[in-house]
C-alpha cells in the first residue's frame, strides 16, 4: 500500500493534467459547456419538486419553511449524482481505457484517482450554485456546512471502493456492469431521497440500516436543511463499509492487475 501512494504522489502532475485535460476535452465542443454538468440535475429537481412536493403536498418533520422539500431533494439527489458518477464510471474505467493500459507503462491506479478528481469539480460547481440558492432564499444552514468535509471523504471512501472493486469485476465478467446498473436504479428508489423516511412502515425503516447511503444521505439533508446530524454512530456504517471496499478494491487490483491487462 505505501509503495502504491508514493507511485500516485509521483505520478501527480500527470493525474491533474489528466484531470484538466478531461474537464476541457469534455465541453470543448459543447455551446453550453460546463453549464451541462448543472441542466440534467436541476431538471431532475425541477420535475420531482413538481410531483411530489406541489401535487402530492409532501411534508418533512420539523422543517417548514417554503423550500424545505426543495432542499431536501436538492441535498439527496446532490448526493446520490456524486456516488453515481463514481461507480458508474469506475465499473468501465479499465475497459474505458485498455488501449492506454496495454501501450504505456504508469500506476494503474492512477485512473481510478483521476475520475474521483473529475466528479468532485463536477460535484463542486453544482453544490456552489446550490449555495447560492440557499443564501438567496434566505435558507443559509450556518456552521452546519463544515459537516460536509467528514461526510464527503465518507462518501468517496464508499464510492472509490466499490467503483473499484466493480472495474476490477466487470474486466472478467462483463455483465457485472450491466446487472449494477438495473440494481443502481433499484438502489436509489430504496434509498429515501425523494421521499422522507418517516413515511414508510417500521419493518421497512428496520431494513434500512443494511443501505450504506441512507445514513449518508440523511446527514446531507439534515445539514442543508439546518439541524445538523444528529446519528453520527450511524456514519460507522458507510464508514466501515468504504474502508472495507477500498482496501478488498486495492487488493483484487494488485493481485490481477496483470490478468487485467491480458483480458482487455
């Protein structure tokens, strides 16, 4: 492992050229440009806002002012967009780029660390212009805000880990990509991100404490909404569950790394 991170530490000039080069190759021939990384997630926003919080009237416990359910499913869906990017781009990141592993020698770990470079400026653009609408609606959660540094390296732990362990799955058995992504929109609708979790049946809310991202969502939702977290032990949760995935991720990676390279 320590070998491994001196390699990435040495590599690092080539991981954020990488990273440059990939954010402006991305809009280069895009009119709106970066403002894409903003439409789909604030549609999506949009359209749930509509539905759930105008038509079926959805109410949240101890928030009520008039953009507590905006907030609400602006935090979640923030949220779960980052995870997503992760995973679903670390499940094809080898196979994305076999030609570059079998040419050029360099840290092949290298490409895992890239993407998560890529998806937090992605992550960082949305989350400031969903800032902006906090201080403009007069919703500023304060310094509940500095919650989000222990909650986002919990996050990236858990999503790393699985990309990971899944790009390294999905290099011998290439359905594994196509069985996650069924299971991925599977996973977002049991995890409460539209709705609240107070609504669901006792023996329902029981079996949330086996979804890593229930508690991982509830803590953004309740900084951004101003009450702070409250559950903190439940963090040990996606904690344990990041560390555990990115060390089996490290390891399957070091002991096939070089199967890998012969499949693709």
């Amino acid at each position: 492992m320590g070998s491994t991170l001196q390699s990435l530490w040495n590599y690092r000039g080539f991981i954020f050229g990488s990273v440059k080069r990939e954010f402006e190759t991305k809009y280069q021939n895009s009119v709106l440009g970066a403002a894409w990384t903003i439409v789909n997630p604030m549609a999506m926003i949009m359209v749930y806002t509509i539905i759930f919080s105008q038509v079926m009237k959805a109410r949240l416990p101890g928030a009520e002012t008039q953009f507590a359910y905006s907030i609400y499913l602006c935090a979640g869906l923030l949220t779960w967009g980052l995870f997503t990017e992760i995973v679903t781009r670390g499940q094809n990141i080898f196979i994305e780029n076999a030609n570059f592993l079998k040419k050029i020698s360099f840290p092949r770990l290298t490409l895992p660390v890239i993407l998560v470079f890529n998806a937090c400026i992605n992550f960082a653009i949305i989350l400031s212009l969903f800032l902006i609408f906090l201080i403009l609606s007069n919703n500023w959660p304060g310094w509940s805000l500095l919650y989000l540094v222990p909650l986002l390296v919990i996050q990236l732990l858990l999503a790393s880990g699985l990309g990971i362990v899944l790009g390294v799955l999905n290099v011998f058995f290439r359905d594994v990509g196509q069985f996650f992504g069924i299971f991925l929109q599977l996973w977002f609708w049991l995890t409460p991100i539209v709705y609240p979790s107070d609504i669901l049946p006792q023996a329902a809310r029981n079996w949330m404490v086996l979804n890593p991202m229930f508690p991982l969502i509830r803590a953004y939702q309740s900084v951004f909404i101003g009450q702070g977290i409250a559950d903190w032990p439940s963090l040990c949760i996606p904690l344990v569950a990041g560390t555990v995935l990115c060390a089996l991720g490290w390891r399957m990676f070091h002991n096939h790394s070089g199967e890998m390279v012969d499949e693709l």
